[in-house]
C-alpha cells in the first residue's frame, strides 16, 4: 500500500531511506533543517568498511580518553560539562566498553556492513546516472608497535572467524603495497574486504537522483513539533509549516537525541566532532586508504586526484566552536607513518568537521519505536554512517512495509537501554 513517509534528516541515512522507500512505491518527502549540503556524510573518508567490526565501546578507550584529556591535540576527546545527557550516555558507554560486548558486536556489524556494502556494488553501482568513485581494492591498518601488532593478529584471526577476506602483512609486504613513498611501520593488516568512494559525489548524485526520482526534498524545513492522535504521529510541524504523514523516519544524525525526545523517546546519543582536510591535485600518492592505528587517523585517495586525512574523535556540543588544533595533531600522525607527507595546516576556510552521531555502545539504532507505532528510527551510526547508508536504508524501508528485516535487527533496536 503506497503511504505519505515524511523522512527528516539529508545525510546519508535519510537520502538512502528516502531512496529505497520510493523504489518501494512510496510518496516520500526529505526536510533537513539546513540545505543538505553541510552535515558530516560530506567529510568522512569514503570507507565502505565490513573490516569495522569492532564498535567505538571498546576496551581501553575510557581510560586511553582520560589520558588524552589535557592534551589538545589529542584524538579522542570527551569535554566535561554538566550535562544529564553527557552523564547518562557516559554511564552507559563505560558499562559497554567490555571484551563481551565486543564479541557479541562483532557479527551485527559484520552482517549489516557487508549487506550496504551489497546494495552499493549491486544496485547503485549499477545506475549510469550516479558516479561516485567507488573503489573494492581493500584498506590498509597500518602499526608501528608491537602491541598494535599483536592485537592486529587477534583481529585477523576475528576476521577469517567472520568469513571475510583479510591478512596480516610484515613490514616487506606493505612497504610493496606502497611503492610510490616511505611507510613507516612493523606491518598491516589487509582487509581486502573493504572498499573506499568519494563521499561528496556519492551525496550529490543521490541528491540529483532523488529528484529526478519524483522525491521531494526541502531545504531549511527544521521539525520543531510532532502532532500525534491514536499513537501515531499526524502532523510534523516545522519552521516553515506543516506536513502529514502516514510513516515518520527520523535519521537526524547527531541531532536525533532532542528528536526522539519530542515523542517521549530516550535516545542516549551524544555529537562525535570529526575533522577532514582534502589535498586536490595531491602531489602524493596513495594505492590504497589506510588506517593509522597509532596515529587514530585517516588517510584515503579519492576520485583519482584527490587525499583526504581525517580523525579525532572529539565528544563535545553542537555550539562548541571548534578547535582546529586537532587537525595539525591529525597532519602530524600523518608525517609519523609517511614522511615524506608534508602537509602544512591548511586556513580554517580549507578544513572540514561534522558531528558524527555516537550511540552508547557503538551500534546504530535502527527500529520502530515503542510510544508511536509509525515512527522508525535510523541513526547512531557513529563513524559508520557512510559505511552503513546503503544497508540502512533498505532496513528502513523493509520496516516501513512490515517486511521482515534482511538481517536481525535485535541489537539495533531503538530502547535496548530501557
């Protein structure tokens, strides 16, 4: 039955649920509270990555990030401030960062990777009209200690455990993989498994095709109320005026905590400021992306002319201003792994940062919720929004017709912290 689904939100995960939604029959509208073009699926580094099975919760990460507190470089950062949010959402983030938790992560974020990963090569890789630079050569995790080298042993082991195609590379081996410059490091592993895109292509040829498509989506409209009758909502109303829908689906990234609120809905979610900085016409050449484990930093080859660097993990607010030190602690951890990498800090016009939406546990949450029977819930994606979109929005969609989902949707659900 064709139904009015109002989706908010034009990152990643709102387009590709708008997309899929109307493949399935549907009206569909898309309302981002600003003009689609500035939320943080513009500035990642491409990583279409079934390798990030590991979630944010981890072990060590609480007590790495109290040592990198005074440190403004450093990149992971949590800003204390007094805030019941912050509070609610650390509590239940250090309960989570456990070698269980981990474990039993480990197959939801291998199953829903590789299903996005399915919908990119087989369904929007195959449409003439969207050209994204989309790459399936594989992605470096590059060391340079031994206690990095041996972690990256359990982690292979993980990773045939879960099927996929991955290897441990001694220092000969990838120094072979990079030819072209200096790699300082004791080795890597080669998760042939993952693929790399130019984020900024891929999401304004969405934003093309959604419109050719019939979608209708509609700048600066930010959702400031919600009317509800029957435990449904009716009735979004926005700066702007008023739409009703039949189906609501909130994929408000990093702002969908106050979101979920508005219906009576708990959502601990806290921003993940990211910064990026893209050298075009890159003097430097890369084969392939890489991760710098030491470092916690990005480096990927875009659309054939293009690097971008990226990281830090900095957990503050949305009005924080930013804090620009982090990207000269990103170019750095650059120059520790590549030499010959010498990348002055670009002008504050020149840098990129977003907020990433960061769950309690480092899984998305991807589900209707309790208190209104029409509303589905799509965000929490962490650094894994890009990665994911594609697989996300066709469980969106799949929950929107009632279908049953392609993969288990338990550990995702909205309320697992209730």
């Amino acid at each position: 039955m064709k139904k009015n689904v109002v989706v908010i939100g034009g990152g990643i995960i709102g387009l590709s649920s708008a997309y899929y939604l109307q493949k399935a029959g549907h009206q569909v509208t898309v309302l981002d509270k600003s003009d689609f073009m500035d939320n943080c699926s513009y500035g990642n580094c491409g990583y279409v990555c079934p390798s990030h099975f590991i979630p944010l919760a981890a072990p060590g990460i609480v007590k790495q990030g109290l040592k990198w507190m005074m440190n403004s470089q450093s990149p992971f950062y949590v800003q204390p401030r007094l805030s019941r949010s912050l509070i609610d959402w650390g509590m239940k983030f250090m309960k989570s960062a456990n070698a269980g938790h981990v474990e039993k992560s480990a197959v939801p974020l291998k199953d829903i990777a590789l299903l996005s990963q399915h919908y990119y090569e087989n369904d929007w890789l195959k449409r003439p009209e969207l050209e994204f630079a989309y790459q399936h050569k594989g992605l470096l995790e590059i060391f340079q200690t031994d206690a990095a080298a041996e972690h990256a042993h359990h982690t292979v082991e993980k990773g045939h455990e879960l099927g996929l195609d991955v290897e441990l590379l001694d220092e000969a081996a990838l120094k072979a993989k990079e030819p072209h410059t200096t790699v300082v490091g004791k080795g890597a592993i080669f998760f042939k498994c993952d693929a790399h895109l130019f984020p900024d292509k891929l999401m304004r040829g969405m934003i093309e095709l959604l419109k050719a498509s019939g979608v209708r989506l509609l700048a600066g409209e930010e959702v400031v109320k919600m009317e509800t009758a029957g435990g449904k909502v009716t009735r979004l109303i926005t700066v702007k005026g008023a739409f009703d829908a039949d189906e609501v689906v909130i994929a408000t990234g990093s702002w969908s905590r106050e979101m979920a609120a508005m219906l009576d809905t708990r959502l601990p979610l806290v921003p993940g400021r990211g910064y990026s900085v893209t050298l075009e016409d890159s003097p430097y050449f890369l084969n392939y992306p890489a991760i710098l484990v030491e470092g916690r930093a990005a480096i990927t080859p875009m659309d054939g002319n293009k690097i971008r660097f990226g990281g830090t993990m900095e957990i503050t607010s949305t009005n924080t201003p930013p804090r620009y030190n982090r990207v000269q602690g990103i170019l750095n951890a650059v120059r520790r792994f590549f030499p010959e990498f010498d990348v002055p800090m670009p002008p504050v016009e020149k840098i990129w940062y977003g907020y990433r939406p960061c769950s309690a546990d480092g899984l998305p949450y991807i589900g209707r919720i309790k208190s209104h029977k029409n509303v589905v819930i799509a965000t929490g994606h962490s650094m894994l929004g890009l990665s994911l979109g594609a697989g996300t929005g066709v469980l969106v969609s799949e929950l929107v017709d009632g279908k049953k989902p392609s993969i288990d949707l338990t550990p995702f659900a909205v309320e697992r912290f209730d």
